[in-house]
C-alpha cells in the first residue's frame, strides 16, 4: 500500500510539473523534449532547435534560436520596443501600420523579431533589443543590453553591449564555420570531440587553475 502512495505522489508531481511548464511557456511556441526551460519563464512565439534552452525567469518573444544555445536565468529578449524617435512614447491604437510591420519582419528573420545562432551563451540579467541578429558562437555577458546585431564569435558585454574580443581567433572560426559541428548529432560530436577541442587548444586540467594563478592579492 506504501508503494502504491509513493507512486501515486510521484506521479502527482511529474503532472503538477508538467502543467507549471505548459501555464508559463505561452503560445505559438516550437520545441522538444530536449529544450529544458527554467520555471516562471514565459515564451512566445519562439522556435528552439536542437538542445537549446533558458534557465528561470526569462522572457522571450518572437525569437528563433539554434542549436545547442544556452540562455541563463533572468534573460529578456526581444521586449516590446517604445519609439522615443517618435513625437511621443506612448503608442496609439493604429498608430503604426502593424500589417507592414509584420512583413518587414518576415523578411528579415521569417516571421521572428530576433534570430540568436547556434552554440551561443546569454548570461543573466541581459536584454536582448528586437531586431536583432546575435551570430554562432557569441557570448553575451552577463548584466548586458544588447542594442545592435552581435558577429559571430565574437563577445561582448556592457550597457549597452560593446565588443570586448574574439572568442577565437579568425583561423580557427574558420575552422569551425566549415565543420559546423552545431548541426551534427550528439553521437557525431562525441566521436569528434577531440578533433574539435584541438582545433581551439581547449585543455580543461589547464582551464581548472587559470583563475586561481591570475589572482593577485
């Protein structure tokens, strides 16, 4: 009878999960079983691709991300945006023609305001501006607003966001535009994982130390 309670209890709360997932995701949303979201997140009109996902408290609208994308918690992108261009900030009803507006954005990312590549990291507290376009490999430090498009590769931070340096050097983005390992399965890049880390000279037992010797006291 314990056993069957216990299970009983276990199940509630895989539902419970589930349903707490589904009242926060919004709609016109697509994804996977793969793309994990953190709680108190709201998307809409977002597509994710292959392993890509947010930690809690973000905000995303009318966004497409790539593969293998992470997105920490706190993380806003493409918020409704308020002219100040214009005469007033507050926006009318029918103010703007939102039937061209819908067009301009099909044309630019098909159908979303704002397109983030493949194996690009977002840390927390950062706003992502619509309109923009943030390239493969970028990192997004944290407490950043990003106001303009991001090249790939390339990080930056600051409010607003500016370039700080290139990930890697150009040879070896190169390299790894030619590969494009974001599109292969999880097995394939297992089975190339130290081809593609010898491309970067990425050590990890080197990596562990490198913060504890830069501290001077």
């Amino acid at each position: 009878m314990k056993k069957v309670i216990r299970y009983f209890f276990l199940f509630a709360k895989t539902i419970l999960k589930m349903l707490h997932r589904l009242m926060h995701l919004g709609r016109n949303n697509i994804y996977n079983v793969e793309n994990l979201f953190g709680l108190n997140t709201y998307l809409f009109n977002t597509k994710w691709g292959m392993r890509s996902g947010c930690g809690k408290d973000c905000k995303i609208y009318d966004t497409i991300i790539g593969n293998y994308t992470e997105i920490a918690w706190n993380v806003t992108i493409s918020p409704f945006n308020h002219h100040f261009e214009n005469f007033c900030v507050y926006e009318f009803p029918e103010m703007y023609d939102k039937e061209k507006l819908i067009n301009t954005h099909n044309k630019i990312f098909n159908g979303y305001n704002c397109k983030i590549g493949h194996d690009v990291w977002i840390g927390c507290y950062s706003i992502i501006l619509s309109d923009i376009e943030i390239g493969n490999g970028a990192i997004i430090a944290a407490n950043s607003v990003v106001t303009k498009s991001v090249p790939p590769y390339a990080i930056v931070g600051g409010n607003p966001a500016k370039f700080i340096k290139w990930r890697f050097s150009k040879e070896q983005i190169d390299k790894l535009e030619v590969i494009k390992w974001y599109n292969l399965t999880e097995e394939e890049i297992k089975c190339r994982q130290k081809e593609l880390q010898e491309i970067v000279h990425f050590d990890y037992e080197s990596l562990l130390f490198n913060r504890k010797n830069d501290l001077h006291v």
